[in-house]
C-alpha cells in the first residue's frame, strides 16, 4: 500500500478545527483506494511567534523537505502583525519550495446559492503567479516619522517566472475548456504588465489549441461578478491573482468553502495545500467554522499525489451534501456544528 508523509499545520483560529475533518475524509478515502497517510505535526503559528519571537524554527524549511506534502490551516491572530505571520511562514515556504504556481477552482454547487442573481454555471481556475510579480522584498522606506517620509515597493516580473506560470495555465487550459483569459494592466502600469502581455502572446502562439483573451484588471473584476459563468482558466499576476481568486470565491457563495493549492509543478519540493478563508478569530472555538475549504484543499492534495479518482470521490461527496441535504454551517446560512457537517459528509462518502 502506498503511503505518503504529509505535513500538518494547523495554524492559527479556526486552522486547527478544519484540520481534523479533512483528515477524516483523507484516511476515509485512503482506506477505499489503498494508501495510507503518515501525520507530522507542528505547531507554528502566531501563538509561536509570541511565545519563541519566530513563526516557525530557523531550520523549519529543512524540517518540511523530505515530505509529500504540506496541508496548512490557517495563518494570523490578532496581536501579530499580518506582514509577520505571512513573511514569517507562508511566504518563506512557497519561495523556498519553489511553490511558484497558486491555483484555486471555484464552483458554484448545486444547493448553493451565489450572491449573484444569474451566476450561470461557473466553473472555473484561478492561475495565480506565486513567488514574485507585486509581493517582492524589493524597497523600503525612508524618513520614518517626518514629513516627507516616504515607502517604496518593486514589482519584479522575470522572465523565467512570467513564462513557466503561463505554461502551466495553457496546458491548464488545453485540458479544460480551451479557453484563457490574461488579467492585465497594461494601458496604466507601463513597465511590468505590457511585459506580462508580450509574454502571454508568446505562449499562446505555443499553445494553438487554447483560445485566449486579456482583460483589464478592472473590467475583469466587474466580468467576475456579471458573468462569470464565461470563464474557464484565468491567469494573473501575483496580486491580480490573490483579489480576483478571493472575489470569484466569494461569487460562488462563500469564500469559506474555496481550496487553494500551492504548487512546485516539478515536484521537487513538496507543495503546500491550504483552505483559503484564513484564521477568522471572531469564531475560533465555537465549533462552527465550515471544513469545506479544508476538505477541498485535501482533495487537491490527493490529485497531485497522484490519486485522481479519491479526489474526484471527495468532490463528489462536497457536491453530493450541498445538493442533496440541508446541512449547513453558519458561513452557508445553516446551523450545522462543524463536526455535524463533516459527518454528514462522510455518510455521503
């Protein structure tokens, strides 16, 4: 039987209420399709960084390498800055394991209203560039506390980084619906992002059998919430793509069901597998917080571990409870306890 060694940290709030039921579902699936999960646990997190001064160890990356792959729950607490929890784990991680593609599907599911009044039937992937693009560590600030202080941040767009996530969204594409729409700003950022579109002309004419498009940052967003039904993969930068991923989770009903995958497509790091809806503290404890997003991020977990079929079990499970029960959290307008919820859908599975 096959086994993989998977990383757990639960985090921080409600990071370690979704962990569990996701590996529930993981050792439920596991048992069906032969293979086993090996759990190391650790526990950085905010209320590390208060107890020790450090999110995690300083040889913390060592310490994830040998591993299949890392299931994360949630990251930041009131009292620590989000710049240090983000700088002192996620982002380490994903630059140090080369996690350099962020992709994030969203589904609007039957049972599941969108806020929208004609969402149509909107089932897309968020490509977003992970490592560099808007969120360098290039700048800096100057004349702290006087008049003319002053703060300056460096987007840095790379070639080898621009084209390797474009490939990835194109092959992405060519094995969906065929379609890829560019999130851009060239008319008003005159440098990065006209750069950004002479490279996804390049790729596209690699990839004939994908048609694609380029949208405004702007106009996009609106098209996201008009019609977002007429999207299958959209790529953008790293900031384009961290606010358009939110916003379509939040089109699809609740941002508190939306998965994400951290990805080093070459496997030669492990990838990181995280819920999307953060720490959300003002519920942390009560034992209400949705483990869909958790739950979905396994599966995706599972897929790139190569077990497509115990994924596909797992979304047709998410499906299957929306669809055909009334048993909700809070978030979805229900009252489900969130160990009600996750039973519910291991009944289903």
């Amino acid at each position: 039987m096959t086994n993989h060694h998977i990383a757990l940290i639960p985090g921080d709030g409600i990071g370690a209420e979704v962990l569990p039921p996701a590996l529930q579902v993981l050792e439920a699936v596991g048992r069906r399709h032969g293979f086993g999960l090996t759990c190391t646990l650790y526990d950085w997190s905010c209320a590390r960084y208060l107890r020790e001064g450090a999110m995690m160890p300083e040889d913390g990356l060592d310490r994830l390498r040998d591993k299949d792959a890392i299931l994360l729950g949630a990251v930041g607490y009131p009292g620590v800055p989000d710049h240090v929890s983000l700088w002192g784990l996620l982002i380490p991680i994903r630059r140090g394991f080369r996690q350099y593609v962020n992709l994030r599907p969203i589904r609007v599911f039957d049972g599941l209203d969108s806020p929208l009044r004609a969402a149509g039937e909107v089932d897309l992937v968020v490509v977003r560039e992970n490592v560099e693009g808007e969120y360098s560590e290039i700048g800096g600030r100057l004349n702290r506390g006087f008049p003319d202080e002053f703060a300056v941040q460096e987007a840095v767009f790379t070639r080898a980084g621009v084209t390797r996530v474009l490939d990835y969204a194109f092959d992405l594409a060519a094995r969906r619906g065929g379609r890829l729409t560019s999130a851009t700003k060239s008319n008003g950022i005159v440098h990065t992002l006209p750069f950004w579109d002479e490279l996804v002309a390049e790729r596209g004419a690699a990839h004939p059998a994908v048609t694609w498009d380029q949208e405004h940052i702007d106009a996009l967003a609106a098209k996201f919430v008009l019609d977002p039904a007429r999207f299958d993969v959209v790529v953008g930068s790293n900031l384009f793509g961290d606010i358009l991923s939110d916003l379509a989770a939040a089109v699809a009903g609740s941002i508190g069901i939306a998965p994400s995958a951290n990805l080093n497509p070459e496997r030669a790091f492990p990838s990181m597998f995280e819920p999307v809806h953060g720490s959300a503290p003002d519920i942390a404890g009560r034992g209400i917080a949705d483990p869909l997003g958790a739950i979905w991020s396994a599966a995706m977990m599972l897929d790139h571990l190569g077990h497509p079929e115990a994924a596909r079990d797992v979304t047709d499970a998410i499906a299957a409870v929306l669809a055909k029960t009334d048993v909700r959290t809070p978030d979805l307008g229900g009252t489900a306890t969130t160990a009600e919820f996750t039973d519910r859908l291991l009944q289903i599975l």
